[in-house]
C-alpha cells in the first residue's frame, strides 16, 4: 500500500460539490465557475445553490433570506456559555464550544436524512453569522448585538460585527469574501467534517471538528496572520524587509503557497485583491491605498524569491482590515461563509456513506515482552 504523507494527490472522496480545476484555472461549484457566482451573484445564492444544490429563482432567494435572518436570533444559553469562556481564548475556540452547544438546541440533532440535515443546515448557518459577529462584543464585555429584520443576512452580519450600518460597496465587498470562502472542495476542515460526519455522528459535531480544524494557521488561521504580518510590517518597505527576514529564518510566509494551486496564483485570491482595489478606490482612503500597496510588494518579494503565490487569505485579510473588522473575527468570519459548503458536505456523506477508515504504515517496534 502506497504512503502518501499529508494525503497529498489521493482522492479520499466522490462528491457533485465542487472541484479545482487547476489547468482550466476553475473553481467548479455544482457546475458553474465559482468567481462568475461571485461577479453575478450573492452569498444567499450560493448558500442555497449548495444546500439545495440549485441556485435559487427569485422567490426561493427571498424565502432563504428571510429564514436566516428570521433564524438568526440565538438561544440565550448560547451567549451564557460564551460569557463562562476566558476572554483570552482564542474566538475560534469559543466559536468551536458554541457551534458544539448549538447542537443541543436543535430538535433534529440525531436524524440525518438529507431533509433534516439541509434545515438543521440552515439553522446553524443563521446563527453562527450572529455568534461570529458577536464573539469580539461579548469578549469586551458587551451585550450581543441583534439582528435587524429589516436587513439582509449579509448586511446584518457586518453591521453587527462593526456595530454601524455599511455602505453597499462594503456590503458587496463583504458578500464577496463569504461567496469566495463558502466552498472549495476537499480542505483540512471539509474533510474533518466528512471523517467526522462518516461515522453517522451529527452535522454539529462535523461543525465542530471543523472549526478545531479551520482555527490553524496553516489553514483559515492564515487570515488573522497576515494582517498582523501587515500590521508589523507596516509600510511597503518594510513588508519587503520583513519578508525577507523570515524567510531567512526559515519562516513560513502566511497567505502563500497552497497544496492544490502550488506554484499558481489562487483564482479567489485574485478576486480578493480586485474587491480591495475597487474598495479603497471607492471611498478614497488612502490608508487602505497603502494595504494595496503593501500586498503587491509582498506578492512580489514572494514570487521572486519563492515563486509563490498569494492564497485567498493575504487579500482577505486586507480587505476585513478596510472594513473595520477586528483580527480575531477573520478566521471565524472564514467558518461563518464556509458553513454553507460544509453543510452540503454532510449531507453528501450522510447520503453515500461509507465510514473512512485508512490504515497506516508502522514504523514502532515489535516484539516487544511486557
Ligand atoms: N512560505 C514559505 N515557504 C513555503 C510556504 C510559505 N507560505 N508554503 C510552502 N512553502 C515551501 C515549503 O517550505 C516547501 O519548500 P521545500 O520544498 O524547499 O521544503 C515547499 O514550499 C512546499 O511546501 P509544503 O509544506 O510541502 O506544501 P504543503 O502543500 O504541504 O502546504 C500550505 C501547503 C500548508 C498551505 C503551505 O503552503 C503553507 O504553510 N502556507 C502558509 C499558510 C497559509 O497561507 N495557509 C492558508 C492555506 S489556503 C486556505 O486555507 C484558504
């Protein structure tokens, strides 16, 4: 039996959600490029192209909007058990111990048909948007925001994170960054959630695994990385400068390199670096011109001594930095988008299950007498 270490090039699993088709450069998503969903349509549009596995006309688009938004209010446990958590713990792992909660909540945790799972889906959908949004809040000692009715998912998510309402050209820029994170085929956290999900254990506990898996830096942790690598560095000049010095400490740059992609730009991260582009230009700031900048030098300074390419997480970071995010949100902003994807995967693995159960090549003693 062949040994692949990190189970680089093998196919773990057969699935109809999505594919990275590195030559023709494209994200396949349930038949359609993922950056054209991007352009032409909207994160809820995605969310039920992957959930209910077809973009959505009209009348199901409003019906999606209006139950997560309606779905969005969270139990009041749920803020209790964040408010018992140290407000040092990292919000991934705060946000890991609510999703986990969340389960208790839920009346269909146990029945993994595809029709419970795809509502039990978008219940949990609803309400991680308003815990993520309001992890910073409660850690500062804030009550948690609410979600307005009168707004849209999106909308209310980035309002309730910066607690202000957002220009349309902030909410775009937002929608985009959950469009580009909702699903990209077969990740560390995707494939969790399928181990997990593959033993016929529930959707929130895929969730949860999930997010242990997505909190790495390696990982989603990689956004929250590269803004404070940004915020070191400070000035172009210096991002070159520091650049440099942690590659000659044998450091690994964060938001470069990528086991699919390899030594091939990321598609989403091209679309992050445009959406920045098109968001500080529109409002004229030229602090966020200077984060443009400060990526393209660090682009640069990696293709030349590394022949790397920038991964959805260097532009992503930027852009939530223009937006007013706080850092520690980054990652579990990545959770919120990417619950959409991991959904459609579970109820997948639920629906063809076979459990994952892969051998090892030993390398201990033996014979060994105790
Ligand atoms: N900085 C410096 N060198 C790098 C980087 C990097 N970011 N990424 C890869 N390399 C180098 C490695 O040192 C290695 O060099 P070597 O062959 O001379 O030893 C070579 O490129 C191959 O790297 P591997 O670690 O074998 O690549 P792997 O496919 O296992 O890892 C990973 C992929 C984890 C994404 C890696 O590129 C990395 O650590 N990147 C930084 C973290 C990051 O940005 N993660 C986000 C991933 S995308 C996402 O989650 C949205």
């Amino acid at each position: 039996m062949e040994y692949r270490p990190g189970l680089e090039g093998i196919i773990a699993a057969e699935t109809a959600i999505s594919f990275l088709d590195v030559e023709g450069e494209e994200i396949v998503v349930r038949g359609y490029n993922l950056l054209d969903l991007a352009e032409h349509k909207t994160y809820v549009d995605v969310v039920g192209l992957l959930i209910d596995g077809l973009l959505p006309d009209e009348a199901r688009r409003s019906e999606l909007e209006r139950s997560l938004v309606a779905g969005s209010a969270v139990p009041g446990p749920i803020w209790d058990i964040l408010r018992a958590l140290p407000p040092s713990m990292h919000a991934m792992d705060r946000l890991r111990t609510a999703v986990s909660a969340l389960g208790g909540f839920d009346p269909e945790v146990d029945d993994h048909s595809p029709e419970a799972n795809r509502r039990k889906g978008l219940r949990a959908l609803a309400k991680v948007g308003t815990i993520v949004a309001n992890l910073h809040h409660i850690a500062e000692g804030r009550a948690p925001k609410e979600p307005d009715s009168g707004r849209g998912y999106v909308e209310n998510m980035l309002a309730m994170i910066t607690g202000k309402p957002a220009s349309p050209a902030e909410v775009q820029a937002f929608d985009r960054s959950l469009m580009v994170y909702s699903e990209h085929e077969l990740p560390n956290s995707t494939f969790t959630a399928r181990v997990i999900a593959s033993t016929m254990s529930d959707l929130y506990g895929a969730l949860t695994g999930a997010v242990a898996s997505l909190k790495g830096p390696l990982h989603g942790g990689a956004n929250e990385a590269v803004m404070h690598m940004m915020l070191e560095a400070g000035t172009p000049e210096g991002m070159e400068a520091l650049i440099l010095k942690k590659l000659a400490a044998k450091e690994r740059i964060m938001g470069f390199g990528h086991r699919v992609y390899m030594k091939k730009m990321d598609p989403r991260a091209q679309l992050m670096k445009e959406t920045l582009k098109t968001l500080v230009s529109a409002s004229g700031d030229a602090e966020g011109q200077k984060w443009y900048t400060l990526g393209e030098v660090g682009e640069a300074v990696m293709r030349r001594e590394k022949g790397l390419y920038p991964n959805l997480d260097y532009y992503a970071a930027p852009v939530y930095y223009v937006l007013g995010i706080p850092i520690e949100l980054y990652t579990p902003i990545f959770f919120a988008a990417r619950t959409a994807g991991l959904v459609a995967h579970v109820v997948e693995q639920h629906a063809q299950n076979r459990i994952f159960r892969p051998r090892v090549r030993y390398t201990g003693p033996r014979g060994l007498k105790p």
